[in-house]
C-alpha cells in the first residue's frame, strides 16, 4: 500500500515538474511549445572547432514538440539567457552517441552536449532518434500525397516509389578531452550505475580468481622435483 502510494505521488510530482517546465519553456522560448519529449537536468554544450572547446551554455535540456508538428532542441542556459536551439529539428537531422555526450552538426558546425547522468545522456538520445524518425516518416507521406494528387491515371503510382530522406554521412569525431571538472562528473556519473559496478566488480572477482588460480599451480620447478 506504501509502494504504491510512493508510486502515485512521485508520477504527480513529475506531472507537477513536466508543466512547470513546459510554461518556463513557453514564456522564454516560444508559446507554441505545446508538448515536452525527453529533458535531462544538465547539458553542457561544447564546439569542435580542430578541438573540443567547453561554450558558456550549460543548463537544463528539452526535446520539445511544437504547434506546428515541428520539434526543437533547446538548451536553457543558467549563465545567460542566451539559450542554444536546434529549430526546428529536420528529417535529416544526425546525431551520434559517444558516452557521456551526444555530438550532431548544426549549421555547418559540430557540436557535443556533456552529460554527467548517463541515465539522461540515453533517454535523449533515444527521444531524438523517435523525433526524427516520425519526421522521416512525416516527410515521406506528404511526398507520397504530392505524388497522388499531380496524378490522374492509378497505373502511375504503381511506378513511383518515395524514399527516406538521405542525408549525408557524419563524419567521424575524434575523442573528447575532459577537463578535470568534467571527468569529475563523469566519475561519480559511473558510480552512481548499479551496471557499471556489477561490470567493475565481475572484473574484480575475474581477475582475483586468475591470480589464485596461479598461485594454487605447482611451478614447473617444484613438479620436476
């Protein structure tokens, strides 16, 4: 009866959360933001530009639907209010997963996003990629409607098939240096995963097992005698 009434008040107070979230978004951003898929409570963004160099944005991250069926990446930025956005986000949109940050190109420029709670780092990166695949998705029908309404005869649309958006390869990104503060974050990240620990303590128990494994052998000495 405990658990469940746990249960119930931590799901109204991540409603609670969710649309105190939603309203912030809707007075700083736009008023069209009508809807929030994925958030993690910290995001530091970063630029490659021959290196990694750490931005002065770093805040509270949202992927967003809007009124117009488009979607947004927004970062809230706790220094300034000079927020980053990627708007609206496109069918073509790429982003790659490299523990603990995200890395995607916009505006002809490559950019990472630092997260210190991998639990986050996946969610978003899960929320992006179920985002721009109903885009893809989205993009392909109305296409396949253009086909179907310039055409009279049935027989054509038999001959037309519509695609997937391509987009272009991303090129591969080279690793990212932390700073002290950053390995910091990752390091308790990691501590906090119960599967990083089982991982870590089954190498452990590995590595213990070979060494009195060796230890119990008779050396080739001591056999010869």
């Amino acid at each position: 009866m405990n658990s469940e009434l746990s249960s119930n008040d931590n799901a109204a107070l991540q409603a609670h959360r969710k649309q105190a979230n939603l309203k912030l978004l809707q007075r700083t951003c736009r008023p069209t933001i009508n809807d929030i898929t994925v958030s993690a409570t910290h995001g530091v963004l970063y630029e490659y530009r021959s290196s990694w160099h750490k931005t002065t944005q770093e805040g509270t991250l949202f992927v967003v639907q809007e009124e117009d069926s488009t979607a947004s990446l927004i970062l809230l930025n706790r220094h300034s209010t000079e927020n980053f956005e990627v708007h609206p986000l496109t069918p073509d949109f790429q982003v790659q997963q490299q523990a603990p940050y995200l890395m995607f190109k916009h505006e002809d420029r490559v950019w990472g996003i630092y997260f210190p709670i991998h639990e986050e780092q996946q969610a978003v990166f899960d929320g992006l990629q179920r985002v721009v695949q109903q885009l893809r998705m989205n993009a392909s029908a109305t296409m396949n409607n253009t086909i179907g309404s310039t055409h009279t005869t049935t027989t054509v649309a038999t001959t037309h098939t519509v695609s997937t958006p391509t987009t272009p390869s991303t090129p591969i990104l080279p690793g990212v240096a932390l700073d002290k503060k950053a390995m910091q974050l990752a390091l308790l990240s990691l501590m906090q995963d119960d599967r990083f620990l089982t991982l870590l303590h089954q190498q452990y128990l590995k590595v213990m097992r070979t060494k009195a494994a060796a230890a119990a052998s008779p050396s080739p000495s001591a056999s010869e005698k």
